[in-house]
C-alpha cells in the first residue's frame, strides 16, 4: 500500500502541503501594504541572515511517527490491513509487508487480545486503551486504539507504549504482598488452637475464615479453656489491624488470656488486667474481646465484654437472645472499670460468639447484620460444626470475604435416656460442729456407692472428701457445702465456704499437726484448685478421671 498516497488524506495534511508551498515563493518585502509586520513586540527587528525556527508542519508523519520511541502501526479497512509499522515497532516485532490482513500479518495484535477491540474502535469511532498486556517474550505493554477517516474508508492508529519495567515491578510487589499475607494466614492460623479442648458438658466447634486474597490478614482469634471442676472458659476477641503485626499481637493477648484463666477470676477482671496489658503491648493496637464462663452447675455464661458483639443463645425451640449488657470499651483504652453480666444457656441451647467480619458490611448498619445472623441462628440446628457452616453460608462469607471471620459455637446437650445417666449431681449443706466430717464422709461413701464406682476409686474419692471438708472446717466459716458431680469421664469433688482465703499446696515438717490436707488431695486426685466465688467465700475442687469402661 503506498503510505505517501494515505498521509496526503490525514486531516489537515493538505493544509500543511500548501502551506508548505507558501513558503516557496518570494516573500514579501517587510511592512508592505497589506503584510503583516513581523518586528517582535519588543521592537527589535530579527537579522536578515538569522534561520527561521522549524514547525510541525515542516516534518512528514512519517517522520514523526518513525523517530517515536513507542510502537505505532497503521492498519486499514475492515480487515485491518497493514498499513506502516514505525521502526520501534520492527524492532520489537520484526517488519511487516504492507496491504497484508493483521489477523496474519500482525499476530501479535491477536496475541495480545486487540483485533476485537480495533473492530469496535472502526465502529464507534471512539479510542480504547487496554493496559499491561503482555506477550509471549514477556514484554508489556499499554496500547491505545485511535480510528482515522479517510476518503475511501476507515483506519485504526495502534499506539503500544512498553511498559515492561511498570508491569515488573508491579508484579514484584504483588509477589511480596502475597509472601506477607500467606505469612501472616500461617502465622494467624499456628497461633489459633489446634484443636479445641472438649469439656464434657459442652459440645463445642469453631471456624476461622481468613479474608480474601486482596484483603489482608487480621487479628481474629478464639479459644477454650476447661478451668476445673467442670469450668470453661470461651474467648474471642478481634485485633483491628492487619498483616503480621496484628497477627502477632493477637497471639500475645491470646497466650495472655490462657495465663489470666488459670487464676480463675472473674470475666470481668480477667479483661482488667487484659486492657492493662493491651496497651503495653502496642499502644496503637486495639482490641476488642468476650471472656465467658459457664458453669455447668448453674446453667448460664458469665461474661464480660471489652467492645464486642453480644453473644447470641439460641433456645431449644428456636427462640433467640441477645446477651447486651456489660460492654465496656476496646482493649487498650484504658480507664474503665469492666463488669460482668449473665446469659442462660440451659440444656438444649446452642451459644454463638463471632466477630464483626460475620455481621459487618459496607453501606448497612452493623445491627442489621446482627438481626440477621439471629434470624440464621433461629433455624440452625446440628452439631456444632455444622451450625458454623450453616452461618457462614447464610451470611454469605466465601472466600473472597473482604475481612476475617471467627465463629464459636457452643451447644450445651439434652442428655437423655443411657446418656443421661452418666451424668448425675448430689449436694450437702454443711452444718458447723464436729459431726460436719463424719456426716460428710458418710454422704460422699453412699454417694460413689450408688454411681457404681470401682472400690478402689470411691475410697479415694471419700479420702479427698473428708480432707476438703476438714480443711474448710478449720480455715473456712459458714455456709458450707459439698458438691460431687459425675461426668462421663470425671469425679468432681467441690467444698464452697464463706472465707474467700484461698489454700495453697504446702510441705508439712514431721512435728506438723496440720498443714498436710491439700497435700494429700493433689497426691491422689488428678487435678485441684481453688477459686474465688461471687459474693465472698471460695471454693476447693478436686477431680478425679475415670477409668475406661
């Protein structure tokens, strides 16, 4: 195809030819009638001798294009038959005969995905840029499709700047990023439990899903802690940040959680010392939390709140509660004094803890979402894994969840017929006086007898009984009561009394009278402890495991 024939038709080309011509003739004399003066404004004349400074107008197109650094390519018609390719472009892609179709004699144009958009472009006349696209050599590049009109039909004006330094560089950075985030998802996750602690008056499950890949790992974490004497402590809590650091925070406050549980406080203080702690950690990170204990003797979660969303308990016929009192501010805040609240978790009801990522959305108002993973939790049922499953998908979280999402599900059985059996409570009020020990002994021996405990395990649990009640009759005041409880897998011995001076494990010398009760209960039982109770007094637990049946 003869190029010079085409640039002659570009617009305005022929305006520049016979300007071009103007300029070929005479001039006319300076100041003559009817000639613009061309003295500059400063009054200055310009030297007669002096070149005149050149115009676009003095270079071809095909000069212009030819010298650009960026690859340019003419095609023509609704074939897009090749019309120029400038140098820069032979030398990224080799020449190209002119008159030949693009789709064969341009096929990087259709490696490159741009035949399809060089058709729109001739029919709407509008420009279209595709950004980045690269070829099979590795090279990227930006291109813009510009149409032309010409007298005998339409052209397109292919313009790929290269753009492979951008893109590799761009692609570097997206490689760290997803280096950073699968660190910190394998960070997150090894900090999380492996497995979680089964009490055995709970059934429980959780899920921690992470946000997607374009959204950075965050600070979600849960956990459960069994206390003693049939105790369990549920956290979950939420570090608002993201990446490494809010990973590593999370684990600190976790770790630091399981420290706290072991002193048996109350949720409330537990969260104190928490917030304490969360500002030392990291001023700049806030956290927020849930520390619930349930008690299987009482049939309700104590908790205290630092900036959480409520627990939610669903009852056994579907009735749904929300747990909204006694939340204070994040961890971290400082200067506020956290409380406890209670929520019933009776046989047959299923609790949920969750953070924001499962209830937030962008555009709606937090409780709406809250309202909604309620009317979700209404129609859950199954085991406890299978109740996270069913609110992850009705609430819609998927992989490409644009935050974190922890979900605990707490479910505290019906037992009922064979299963129940294995699960019974007896209780004794203890009344002052030297009979307290012989009647207690008496209570506890009938007791094993009747849940059909091996001889060997009953006498060691009456041993343990006598010593606790004798322990809570010398330091301890009234009221006093003894509790054994069984489970499917443990004898619990507990002593409650008015005192809240709580024992510790001492070494007794040979000439000691006393001292040596507790010592003997952590000898043969397989765990003790003492904890403070609500309103002043303690209490002092043993447990003994049972033997497979």
């Amino acid at each position: 195809m003869n190029f010079t024939r085409w640039s002659a038709r570009f617009p305005g080309t022929q305006r520049r030819a016979a300007a071009r011509s103007d300029r070929g003739s005479v001039p006319a004399a300076r100041g003559e009638a009817g000639q613009p003066d061309e003295t500059p404004a400063d009054g200055t004349a310009p030297a007669a001798d002096e070149p005149r400074p050149p115009t676009l107008d003095d270079l071809s197109l095909r000069e212009v294009l030819g010298h650009l650094p960026a690859l340019v390519a003419l095609v023509h018609g609704p074939e897009h038959r090749v019309a120029y390719v400038n140098d820069a472009y032979a030398a990224v892609f080799g020449d190209r005969a002119p008159g030949v179709p693009a789709a064969t004699g341009l096929p990087e144009l259709e490696e490159l995905g741009l035949l399809p958009l060089m058709d729109q472009v001739l029919r709407s006349g509008t420009p279209r840029t595709v950004k980045s696209r690269r070829t099979a050599k590795g090279g990227s590049y930006t291109i813009t499709c510009t149409p032309l009109d010409f007298p005998d039909g339409g052209g397109v004006l292919v313009f790929a700047a290269d753009v492979t330094d951008h893109a590799d560089a761009a692609e570097r950075l997206r490689a760290a990023e997803r280096r950073q985030r699968e660190t910190a998802v394998t960070l997150q996750r090894s900090l999380l439990p492996q497995e979680l602690e089964q009490p055995d008056d709970l059934r429980i499950a959780a899920t921690y899903q992470p946000g997607g890949k374009d959204a950075a790992v965050g600070g979600d974490w849960y956990d459960v802690i069994t206390l003693g004497a049939g105790r369990t402590a549920l956290v979950i809590g939420d570090v608002m940040g993201r990446g490494v650091r809010a990973a590593a925070v999370m684990g600190q406050l976790r770790t630091a959680v399981r420290a706290y549980a072991r002193l048996d406080l109350p949720p409330h203080e537990v969260l104190q010392l928490l917030d304490g702690l969360a500002a030392e950690i990291d001023a700049s990170q806030i956290a927020t939390c849930v520390y619930a204990v349930h008690d299987p003797n009482e049939g309700r979660l104590v908790y205290a709140s630092a900036g959480h969303l409520p627990i939610l308990v669903r009852e056994e016929d579907g009735t749904v509660h929300r747990a909204e009192d006694h939340t204070g501010p994040p961890l971290g805040t400082g200067g506020w004094m956290h409380t406890s609240g209670t929520i019933a978790l009776p046989p047959g009801s299923t609790a949920v803890l969750y953070t924001d990522g499962l209830v937030e959305r962008r555009r709606e108002d937090i409780d709406e979402g809250v309202a909604a993973l309620e009317r979700a939790l209404s129609g859950a049922t199954g085991t406890p894994q299978v109740v996270c499953d069913r609110l992850m998908r009705a609430l819609g979280i998927t992989t490409d969840h644009d935050d974190d999402v922890a979900v605990l599900v707490v479910q505290h059985p019906a037992r009922k017929g064979h299963d129940a059996e294995l699960f019974h409570n007896a209780a004794l009020e203890l009344l002052g006086g030297i009979e307290a020990a012989p009647r207690a002994r008496a209570f506890a021996t009938g007791v094993l007898s009747s849940w059909r405990f091996p001889v060997e395990l009953s006498d060691l649990g009456v041993l343990a009984t006598s010593e606790l009640v004798a322990n809570s009759l010398q330091h301890g005041t009234p009221p006093m009561r003894l509790r054994l409880r069984r489970t499917d897998r443990r004898l619990i011995i507990e002593v409650t009394d008015g005192d809240d001076h709580l024992p510790r494990r001492r070494r007794a010398e040979p000439a000691d009278e006393a001292g040596r009760g507790i010592s003997i209960v952590a000898t043969i039982a397989s765990s003790w402890g003492s904890r403070r109770t609500p309103g002043g007094g303690k209490a002092v637990w043993c447990e003994f495991a049972l033997p497979d049946s």
